[in-house]
C-alpha cells in the first residue's frame, strides 16, 4: 500500500505518512483553512531526499 505524506506551503512542515484517505481528509482541512499543500507519495519524497544529497 503507498503511504502519502503533506508538505504544509506555510511552515513547511511533512507530515507522517498516512493513506491516501487519511490524506485527502487532511488536504480538505487545510483548503478550508487556506493553507496550500503538496502531496506527494513516501517513495517519491525518499528519491527527491537522496536526490538532493
């Protein structure tokens, strides 16, 4: 199963990983808000990480 992780544009802060449900729950809570958000999936966000070192 992939897990999905929450990059917050306001205080860049990743969130832990969480299914694809869980996530579009959180994607939701942070539009009401107006807070913009990436998602991107765990094994996306590890490869850009061992990209960039």
């Amino acid at each position: 199963m992939n897990k999905y992780m929450i990059i917050r544009s306001d205080n860049k802060s990743i969130s832990p990983p969480m299914s694809k449900h869980e996530a579009i729950i959180k994607l939701k809570e942070y539009n009401k808000k107006g807070i913009s958000t990436y998602l991107v999936s765990k094994n996306e966000y590890l490869n850009i990480s061992y990209s960039n070192k």
